[in-house]
C-alpha cells in the first residue's frame, strides 16, 4: 500500500473548493496559492480519508456546515496574514 495515494485529508478538498469560489485560482500566483493552502490547513484538524465517497455517507449535514465554516475562517485568516506580509515587505 503506498499511503500517498490511498490516504488524504479531506480538508484539502474543502481548502481547494473554497479558493475556486472566491476566484483567488484565476487571480494569484501559484506559490501564494500554495502558502495559502498549508497557512489554512495548518488551522484546521486533519480528517484522513480513503474515499470521497466515505464522506458523502457518513458525514452528518451539520459536521460538513462546520467543516466548511472552520475552512472559511481559515482562508480568511490566511489571506489577510499574507496580504499583510506582503505590505510588510513593500
């Protein structure tokens, strides 16, 4: 069994779905996406995975509602620390 292809945390998903809909895809960099990515997921619990699957079945609505919320406070957070590093830096 190779762990890197059979297990992931689902959280990366919901990191990645909520970039897409703000857009933040089409408009930053590639390694501002990336800082974003590990500055919010280092926010949140892991929740390892097999399937995407597993979770569509066995998640209840209202643990979803809260995964989502806690990834949207995350990216919020992470944004506005990058975007102050940034007018740091200038």
């Amino acid at each position: 069994m190779k762990l890197d292809d059979d297990i992931h945390n689902y959280y990366e998903h919901l990191v990645i779905e909520r970039i897409t809909q703000l857009g933040l895809d089409k408009e930053k960099s590639q390694d501002y996406l990336a800082d974003l990515c590990c500055l919010a997921l280092n926010q949140v619990p892991p929740r390892y995975i097999r399937y995407e699957v597993d979770m569509a079945f066995y998640l209840a609505p209202n643990e979803k509602l809260q995964m989502q919320m806690n990834v949207n406070n995350a990216i919020d957070k992470a944004i506005k620390f990058l975007d102050e590093q940034k007018k740091d830096r200038e």
